[in-house]
C-alpha cells in the first residue's frame, strides 16, 4: 500500500471525501444538562471537533452582587449551582467571613459539614442518575431520585426549602435543626447503605456501562490541571487534590477533626477497597468511568462524614450562633475563598470597601473549567460518546454562565 | 522556599516586573507592569518554586466611583485591576498576582485596555479572559480566540463596568 | 369460511373476497390489540421496574384505558410535517414500515393450520419481509430534511441489514431440523412433551435460540440496540419530526413487529402452540375425534403461541428498562464478531448433531430416527415414493412435497 | 387478455380439508363465465400494472430519492407476480434480495450522496426524445421475440400446484426429485451442485473484494483535526512533585498558604 502522506495526488482516488457536517446538538436537547449547545463538526458518526457555546443561562448575578449586602446576595448563590445549593451557600458565607475575620461557633461548624455533605450526596445521586439516561438507562435515574427525595426531605424540614434552600448564611445558619430531624436523618443513612451496592450493580460494573465509558474522554493529569479542572472530574485523572483538606485554614479548618480521605486513585487502588467493585480492566485513568467512580466513592465518604457530623452536632451543647446582621460593614481589601463542591472548587472572590454593600462579587465556577476540556476530549470519538463525555464532567449551566 | 524569600526570587528573575506588594492583606498580593505578566507567569508555571502550575481565577475589578460626592473622598484614581489568583498542586500554596489598567486605552472611551494573555501559559485562561474580556472591557493580546463567552456575540457594551448603561431594548427585545 | 358464505347465497367472488377480508382484519386486529396491550404492559412493566406505580387513574383501578388514552392524543394531535420535508416521501414512511411488519403476521401460524395464508416458504417469507421495515425507517429519515433523523435513518439502515445475516442463520437450524420452511410443519414436529421443543433437542440450538433473541433485539430496533431512536444522542432519531398519527404508526410498527419476532421465536424454538404438556392430547381431544375437538385443540394451541409470544415481549420490555444503550460501533462488532461467527458453528454443530444422533442422546428423546431421514431423502435416487395412501393432495402432477406425504398426513398432535 | 391463462385444470376435489397453498387456492376459484370475476386474472394485471407503472414512474421522476422509492414498489409487485405464479421461493427471495437487500443499499446510497445537484436530474428534451426512441426499439424487439415463442401463445399450461421449496433445495445439492425424464437411470440425473457451488464462491469474491475496497485506510499522518488529545505539548506541564498525601486522621495540615507569607498564620 503506498505510503498516504496528505498530500499525496493518489490519495484523491483511495480517499472517498466524504463532506463533514455542522450539527447543533442543544440548546434544547435532552443530553445537555440544561441550556448548552454543542456545535459538532461531523464526519459520518466520527466527531471531529465539538464546540461548546454557552451563556443562555446567564443573568449576570455578579452585577446585582455590587447592589446587595452579602447576606441579600445569598438567595443568589442558591441559583449558580442549583443541585448543590447548600454547598454554594456555604462558600459565599465562608468568603464573607473570611474578609470579614468572623469565626463560627462550633455548633454552626459541625452543622455546616452535615448539611454540605448531605447535600453533596443529593447532587451527586443526580449526576449519577442523570449519566445513566444519557447512556440511555431510565431506571437508576428514578432510584437515584428516590433517594434525593429522602433528602430533600430532612432540608426541607431543616429550612423550609427543597432546592434553593439559603439556610447557610454569614455567620452561621438561619435556624437551628429541628427536634428529631438527626434521628431521622441517621435513619435515611441506614437505609441509604445497602442502596449504593444496588447502584454499583446496576450502572458501575454493568457490562454495556463499562463498554460505553471506560477508554472513552480521557482527560489526562497534565491537562485536567492545566485547563483548571476540579473536582470529581480532576480526581478522576488521578489528581491527589481535595479542597477540604488542602484548601485555605478557614474551610479546612472546618473539617477540623473529621477523619475522610480523599477519593482518588493512588498507586493504582482507590482507598478503602472494601466493597466497592473492582477497576474493569478496559477502564483508563482519567476516563469517563473513573470520574463516576469517584463522585459514587464520594457519596460513600459524605455518609461518613455526616454521621460523624450528627454525633458532634449532637454533643455541642451552646446554642447555635447568630447569623451577622443584614447590613454589617465590609472592611476595606478583599478575599479569595474556594471550597469543595460537588461538581468541583466553586471560589468567591469580594471585594469590600468599608460600606456593607461589597465593591465586586466574583464567582469562579467549578462546571465553567471543567467544560473547557470538552473540545479537547470529545475530538475523534463517536456521536454517541458526547454525551457520554459531557455527562461524566457533570456539569450544570446555572453554574457556568451565573 | 516559601514566605519573603519567594518575593525577592521573582524580583530577581524579572528586575523592574514588580511595581508593588501587599503582604500583610488577608490575601497578600504581588502587583505586577502590565507589559510583564506573561513572562512572568510563564515563569511562576515552569521554573519558579513552588510551581504554579494551575490558575484558578481571572477577574477584573472596575475602579471607578460614579457618584460625583463620594468620587471626591476616594483616594485611588478610577483604574481597571486584574486579579489572577494562582494554585500550586504540588505545594497547596495560592498566589495573588495584581495588574493596574487604565480603564480604557489611552483615555479614550471605546478602547480596550490592552494587556498580554496568559492563554498560552494556562489553557484554563483562555475562557477566563474571554469572559472578562466579555464582561468588563479588557482585551488580551495573543488570546487565540477572543470573542464574548456569555452574552450574546453582537452585544453592546460590558456589563460588568461601573458606568455601564443597559440599552433600551436588543432585537426588538424590551430590556429596560 | 368461503364456502359458508357461499351456502348464503352470496355470489362466488364476493363471498371468496369477503373471507379474505375477514382474515386480514383479523390479523390487523391482532397487531392493533396486541399493541393496545402492550402499551399499557410497557408502562406498568416500566413503572414496576423503576418502583413507582405507572398509569392507576386512566379507566378504572389499573389505569387499563391508558392506551386509548393514548390513541386519543395521537388523533387529536396535529400531524406536523417539517418545512424542507419531501412531501410525498414523509407521508408513506410509517404507513410502508407498518405494511411490512404487518404482511409479515401473513404466514406467521397461531395454531395448528389456524394462518393467513400456509406459504411453503414461511420462515423465508417473513425473514424477507422483516428486512423492509428498515425501508420506512430510511425514507422517514430521509425524508424529515433534519440531520438527527438522517443520523437515525443511516443508524437503522446499517443495523438491521447487517443483523439480518445472524438472523438468517439462526433461523435455518430449527429449519434444518424440521426439513420444511413451513411454519405450520415446523410448529407441528415440536407437538407433544417441552422435551421434543427445538430449544432442548440439543444444546447447539439451545445456544442459537440466545443468539436468535438478541438479533431479533437488534432487527426490531429494541432496548440495547435502539441506536435508531436514541433519546440520549439523537433526539429522537428518525421520527423526531412525526407526532400525532403517523408517530403512532411507527409505533404499532415497533410493537407488530416485536410480537412477530417473538412469535416466530415461539413457533422455531418453543414449540409454537405445543404447550409444555400435551394437554389436549392427555384429554383424548385431537383432530380426529370430530370437529369441536379440533375446535378446542386449536384454542388451547392459540392460547399457548400467545402466552410465549408475549412472554417474548415481555422479556423485551424488561431488558429495555434494565440495560444501557449501546453504541454504533459496538452494535456492529457484536453483529460480525459476536453473532455470525456463534450462529454459525452452533448451525454446524445442529448440523452434525442431527447427522449422527438424530434419536438424541438418549432414547425417547429426540426423533425417530428414520422418520426423520424419510423426510429428507425420498429413499435412494431421491425418485419420489409412491402417494401413501392416507392422503393424496396433488392429483395430476406426481411429486408434491415428500415430507407432506411422509407420516405427516394424519394430522393429529402426538 | 384476461383469458390467456385460464386456470381450469385443477379440479374442486383438492378444495379439502387441507387448505392448499396460495397459487392453488386462487386457482381453484370457480370461473364463472357470467359477471363472475377470475381472480387470479384481476390479482395478475394489479400486479404487472403496479410492476410496470412504477417502472414508467422511475423512469419519469426527476427526484432521485423518489426514483428508488418507485424502484421499490416495482420489484414488490414483480415479487407478487411470482407469488400469483405459485413459486413462492422466488418470490420471498425476489423480496429479500432485491427488496430488501439491493435496494436498501441504493436507497442508502442515493441518502448518502443525494445532496442538492444530484437530487433533482432535469435530463434536457432531446434526452427524453433519444431515450423514447431506444426504449421503444427495445420494447418491440422484447415483444417480438416473446410471441415468436409458440408455448407462451396458446392457452397457459397452468399452475404448478406443488410449490414446495424443498425439491428446488434438494435439487441445488445434487438430487432431483422432481419428475425424472423416462429412461434415465435412477439417481442419474446430477442436480445443479455444480453451478451453485460456482454461484457461491463467486459471491465470496465479490465480497472479500467488497471488503477489501471499503477497509478503513490507515493514514501514516494523521489529518489536522483529529491529532490525539493527549499529545499535550510537555514543557507547559509543571513537573508536579509527588504529593504529600495526608494522614487519614487528625487535623488537616493547616491547609493551605500564601506563598509570600511562608508560615502558618
């Protein structure tokens, strides 16, 4: 076969030219987690190249921040990562305080752990639900939504809301945990336990599962953080990096005294291999079946650390410490505080200017970085893989065009 | 070789790229020339120590105080600022890095502030910068592909300046 | 039927096309409430799954009118038709995929000799026919002008071509052990006890009936194969742009065929209207014994091809709401590299199996083995044996088929 | 013309229990000679005129998608005309092979490259006066030849009534059962073995060579677009040192520092 160097004139003849094609996959489409379109140039079923177009969603929430006190702007920060509220709430609320030198009492610490992580399972039982109807299975997507029920449920009854809950706010909480709401969510974990195997059976080790993800995106370590990826999606590359033990002294210190490692896969073993399955053999570092992996070992490791949080929350006898009042003066300078979401490390920057009203809000999103790969990952693989690939990055738009 | 030390090793490398520093904010910062960021970032990414090898936030904040009252109190002349806040993975260090811009070229509104991307350097700038060229006016030369991220592409105007006015309406579409 | 009609005083032509009516209505009716059915048995089999309860409050306790329900907004919905769309061609897709999932059930047998029409070559015929869907599916891609239904138009195209090879294949064993095509002969010589079904005569076509379900899967477009509408990646494939009556014919389409293919699989592999035990047998019914018997003979037969077929749907619908969708590439590997090569030595494996034991291993089991052979070569030379008496159906043309004549002609399930 | 095949000789007696197959039982429909209708007569002229007015229709249509949709409805119907014919077997295969196989390729061709210049072929006036011309030579040699041959004139010589499939079988491997001509000896006469074989080792050719023309081409440089991901320029990547990992007890580290402040505040 003569050697098809590109500009060979006989490669006219072997080479039928077959004329790629624009698709527009979104903005209304049922893959796209929300408002995203993706602009693929085709070649038959092969992508060549994938194009993210974003800002549907966008409503500029970082100009009404330069209107509003930092306690006004917490309802706004329930609507970038709307899957993980609690977890956005917390980190506007910990940036505040920081620039503000305001610590927490204990009691409202070990509250603002139960509550993040418990929310930090509920957002990842949507994404792995979520994944599964883009793989094309509808039914672990209604067990996972069962589940995030229960959960919705116990915040529901802890600050009235299902979805944008603004319960931690700076300073603290806005009310205390009801009578017997730690009881029944122990019981929630109880029962949750057993349920994680019934997922692993039916999505993690399921034969056509691992044939549609494993080798398939795979983000390399080197540019997971070159293109700022966090989170789950930078774990699943093997990245050793977990905000709420490298982070800055003030979130980590929140996790003061909480024993968990961080989910990912270090010398070829995740941690604590007991029961989970074991790494299929296709299975690359770095590909879509490694970044779920990692956010079901996550799920795993908040049911740790929300127990360990009712047993502390329970013995703090003081009661909870009040929140800040709603015009409370910003001293002059700023402050840069990422924490650990779900999706990734979701940073606040503000800037004060000794009146209560912050000089500049700024929201670094987790899903905004982590989308940038997606142009990088979904270059030569099939149609069917983009919402493979973009599904496994979990991403939300709210997030990304704030 | 954390702490003051870090701080003479890059006036060191780049003699006359730090025009100042904060140590004691709550986040201390480096201010960087405009004209040396790129450099000096490529440094920081591939020979400083502790290697910064992740950005993890481009912002822009818009100096200028419109009320006529308190802009007579105000101590600092309207300016646009660049805040790049760095990560290192390897030693869990951030770094601060500040540049001052005029808010707009040469005085002359309607001209972008020019300042060198740092795209090629970190790949996660690229849509950094796009959004803050997006939103607040600043244009990165040696961006690849500069083009607004979030509003729409023939959008007037950076929302995210002070003295931004929100036009009436777009395509026939009532905004105010 | 005819000649009923006949004694009525209707003139011959009449009565003879009115009859052919009924039979097809019939047929029609048997996809139509056959899909009504599993509409319904998709939603709750679905529901069930998935832990919630499914339809309840449409007509009564089970929600059992949820497909009317169904129908009725099908009707009522306006049949769009995309601006670039060519016309004529978006208007015959589903009506031409809903024909060739339809004239299949022609020769598709649902009791003892109760069929539309007896083709000789009925297994070949409604193999064909099942390969013409895809006809539909292609022009209704085609024809939407939009790029997600080209996508599922050239998805289908290339699955279900591709997979009608291995279902061939598969198909040809139970074809191979009967000696005939004809349906109704096939089902016929898996008459008596479970042990004399094709699916245990021995595990060669064990292991093809499993490779038969899976392509039969993948040529009707179902649960891991269902690359033509997949939801997740395609919108919704090739009818993304139908809604209201033509989307619903696509659907019966699906559904008719669902039924068809595991109909079939119930007449090649699981004895068609044998029940497991020969009840009729047991209770002295059988054809001979007059003409109510056979009446209830053939129900009891209709019964059972029904209760398997919908088993097989059944089954289908449960893999659909377990199972992630696969992806193009693998849908074709598992074809070629997967299904082709299995059906093909497990064919070689029936093939040498019947060879040397035809009886089965042991005795009692299998066939007889000169019946069988008797049904193959028409003794040395292959010259034609004389008429048995029993039953002469050709009268002036010599020959006939031999395995008609071989010690079939009595008629009465063992 | 509804005559030319009367369908008399098959006597009412086969009207059994036993429903016959299809050819026969059409066959078998009484003929009345009054307003009576021969079935078998209208079924054939719905088929051949389905057959040769789709034909026409390819020939006209100017829409190359529409021409292989013709194309379709004219080879079923030819398919139907086998089936009246009583030779079922051809008939499913003239379904499955041209039907089904051959023309879903055209029609998936035809998709493939029916972009805007090919979809609509307007072929000019003197095109069409040319092709009538040869059509019509063409049509009327056809024609001659076929009433030159005296079996066809006369009076049909009837339906086979045994369209069993396995005689045509048996008689491809080599044993013909079907009616041996007097005099040859018993099992003398070979079958068609050997043509068949020939028929499918030639279709095994074609398609190897098939897959030979369509294999994937190996290129030695990949085409600009699809250079892997993961060939990431290397210097941009920061020599990551091993990192500490944490004890999975106790406080964290003191998380982490500015790099200006060194020590722990």
């Amino acid at each position: 076969m003569p050697d098809l160097i590109e500009d060979d004139p006989r490669i006219i003849e072997f080479d039928v030219r077959t004329d790629e094609m624009l698709v527009n996959m979104g903005p209304q489409h049922p893959s796209t987690h929300g408002v995203l379109r993706l602009v693929l140039r085709t070649d038959g079923e092969i992508v060549s190249e994938t194009e993210p177009h974003i800002g549907y969603l966008h409503r500029c929430a970082e100009k009404i921040g330069e209107n509003l006190s930092p306690r006004q702007w917490i309802p706004y920060t329930d609507r970038l990562d709307y899957l993980a509220a609690m977890n956005m709430n917390l980190g506007w609320a910990l940036t505040v305080e920081k620039l503000m030198r305001h610590e927490v009492g204990e009691k409202a610490r070990h509250l603002r752990v139960l509550i993040s992580e418990l929310n930090r399972i509920s957002s990842h039982l949507v994404g792995m639900g979520a994944y599964g109807l883009d793989l094309g299975t509808f039914s672990p997507f209604l067990y996972a939504f069962r589940e995030r029920e229960k959960i919705l449920d116990l915040f529901e009854e802890a600050c009235g809301a299902r979805l944008t809950y603004s319960y931690i706010t700076v300073g603290g909480a806005t009310a205390d945990l009801p009578p017997g709401w730690l009881q029944r969510c122990e019981a929630f974990l109880d029962q949750f336990e057993p349920i994680i195997k019934e997922y692993h059976a039916l999505l993690t080790t399921n034969a056509i599962f691992v044939k549609r993800t494993a080798g398939i995106g795979v983000l390399s370590r080197a540019m997971a953080i070159d293109y700022g990826c966090s989170g789950p999606v930078l774990r699943g590359s093997g990245v050793d990096q977990d905000m709420r033990r490298d982070g800055e002294s003030l979130y980590t210190g929140m996790y003061d005294g909480y024993a968990f490692e961080v989910a990912v896969q270090k010398e070829g073993r995740y941690p604590r291999d007991h029961s989970y399955p074991t790494v299929p053999s296709e299975a690359v570092l770095g590909d879509c079946w490694h970044r779920f992996f990692v956010r079901m070992l996550e799920v795993v490791q908040s049911m740790d650390l929300v127990r360990q949080a009712i047993d502390r929350y329970a013995a703090c006898p003081e009661p909870l410490s009040e929140p800040l009042k709603l015009f409370e003066k910003l001293p002059v300078g700023d402050a840069y505080l990422e924490t650990e979401a779900p999706k990734g490390q979701m940073g606040f920057y503000i800037v004060g200017n000794g009146t209560p009203i912050p000089w500049r809000v700024r929201a670094r999103s987790s899903s905004f970085s982590n989308l940038s790969v997606t142009h990088e990952l979904c270059r030569g693989c099939l149609i069917a893989d983009v919402p493979a690939i973009v599904g496994s990055l979990d991403i939300v738009m709210g997030e990304i065009d704030r | 070789m954390k702490g003051p030390g870090f701080l003479e090793s890059i006036e060191a490398a780049f003699p006359g790229a730090v025009v100042g520093s904060q140590l004691e904010a709550l986040d201390p910062w480096i201010e960087i020339a405009p004209a040396r960021i790129a450099e000096v970032c490529q440094w920081l990414k591939s020979r400083g120590e502790p290697r910064f090898d992740s950005l993890q936030c481009v912002t822009a904040v818009d100096w200028l105080e419109t009320d006529p009252k308190k802009a007579a109190k105000v101590s600092w002349q309207p300016h646009l600022e660049m805040v790049y806040h760095l990560w290192s993975t390897s030693a869990r260090a951030t770094l601060v890095l500040k540049v001052k811009l005029p808010r707009w070229s040469g005085d002359v509104a309607g001209h972008l502030p020019e300042i060198p991307s740092v795209a090629g350097v970190w790949r996660t700038a690229d849509w950094h910068e796009r959004e803050v060229y997006d939103l607040s006016g600043v244009s990165f030369s040696g961006h690849p592909d500069l083009r607004r991220i979030l509003c729409p592409e023939d959008w007037v105007g950076y929302p995210l300046r002070k003295d931004y006015e929100m036009p009436t309406e777009y395509h026939g579409i009532r905004c105010r | 039927m005819a000649e009923f009609l006949i004694g009525l005083g209707l003139p011959g032509w009449v009565a003879w096309s009115i009859a052919a009516l009924v039979a097809a209505v019939l047929l029609l009716n048997v996809i139509a409430g056959g899909a009504l059915v599993f509409i319904w048995a998709e939603r709750k089999i679905a529901a069930r799954i998935q832990d919630r309860l499914g339809p309840t409050r449409t007509g009564g306790r089970f929600g059992w009118l949820q497909s009317l329900a169904d129908g009725i907004k099908l009707l009522a919905k306006e049949d769009l038709m995309p601006e670039g769309a060519d016309g004529l061609l978006f208007r015959l897709a589903p009506y031409v995929s809903f024909c060739a999932s339809f004239c299949a059930f022609i020769a598709l047998p649902f009791a003892f000799d109760v069929v539309g029409q007896r083709l000789n070559v009925g297994v070949f015929f409604v193999v064909a026919v099942l390969g013409l869907e895809v006809f539909g599916v292609i022009l209704a891609g085609y024809a939407s002008a939009s790029k997600w239904s080209l996508f599922g138009a050239m998805r289908e195209a290339a699955q279900v071509v591709s997979y009608e090879v291995p279902l061939g294949m598969c198909v040809v064993v139970p074809v191979m052990l009967a000696g005939t095509m004809d349906l109704v002969t096939i089902g016929e010589k898996q008459a008596g006890w479970m042990s004399s079904w094709y699916l245990f005569h021995d595990p060669f076509t064990f292991i093809i009936f499993w490779v038969y379900v899976t392509c039969a899967v993948a040529s009707v477009n179902r649960a891991p194969f269902d690359l033509a509408e997949a939801e997740s990646e395609l919108v919704a494939g090739f009818h993304t742009e139908y809604s209201g009556l033509r989307w619903s014919f696509f659907f019966m389409a699906e559904y008719g065929s669902m039924f068809l293919v595991s109909g079939l699989a119930a007449v090649l592999f699981l004895g068609g209207w044998n029940g497991p035990v020969p009840v009729a047998r047991l209770l002295g019914f059988s054809d001979g014994t007059g003409e109510s018997a056979a009446y209830v003979v053939r129900l009891v037969g209709l019964a059972n091809l029904m209760g398997k077929a919908t088993l097989g749907v059944l089954f289908m619908m449960w893999i659909r709401w377990t199972l992630p969708r696969l992806r193009i590439d693998q849908v074709m590997t598992t074809c070629l590299k997967y299904c082709t090569p299995i059906a093909a030595v497990m064919f070689a494996g029936a093939m040498f199996w019947q060879l040397f034991l035809p009886g089965g291993l042991f005795p009692g089991w299998g066939r007889p083995a000169g019946e069988i052979r008797e049904g193959w070569l028409e003794g040395p030379g292959g010259l034609p044996a004389a008429a048995s008496p029993a039953e002469d159906r050709s009268s002036t043309v010599t020959g006939g088929d031999p395995v008609e004549r071989a010690g079939l002609a009595t008629r009465s399930p063992r | 013309m509804t005559g030319m095949l009367d369908m008399d000789i098959i006597d009412i007696s086969t009207l059994t229990h036993v429903v016959p197959p299809l050819a026969t039982t059409l066959a078998a429909l009484p003929a009345l000679p009054i307003a009576g209708i021969n079935w078998h007569s209208v079924l054939f002229l719905l088929f051949a005129g389905l057959a040769c007015g789709f034909a026409i229709a390819v020939v006209a249509a100017d829409n190359v998608v529409r021409m292989a949709l013709y194309l379709v409805f004219s080879l079923g119907a030819t398919a139907g005309l086998f089936f009246l014919a009583g030779a079922e077997f051809i008939g499913a295969m003239q379904l499955m092979i041209y039907v089904g196989g051959t023309l879903v390729l055209l029609v998936f061709g035809v998709m493939l490259t029916a972009q805007a210049p090919l979809v609509s072929i307007k072929p000019s006036s003197s095109d069409r006066t040319l092709t009538a011309v040869a059509g019509a030579s063409l049509l009327s040699l056809l024609l001659t030849a076929a009433f030159s041959v005296d079996a066809w004139r006369g009076p049909g010589v009837g339906v086979v009534p045994a369209p069993s499939a396995t005689p045509l079988g048996m008689a491809l491997v080599g044993v013909r059962v079907d009616e041996p001509p007097a005099g040859t000896p018993v099992g003398g006469r070979v079958g068609y073995m050997l043509p068949f074989e020939i028929v499918s080792v030639h279709l095994l050719v074609v398609l190897v060579g098939a897959a030979y023309l369509a294999r994937a081409k190996r290129r030695r440089t990949p085409r600009p677009i699809d250079a892997l991901a993961s060939a990431m320029p290397v210097e941009t990547v920061a020599t990551a040192a091993p990192v500490a990992t944490m004890a999975p007890t106790g406080r964290s580290a003191g998380g982490a520092k500015s790099a200006l402040v060194g020590g722990g505040r």
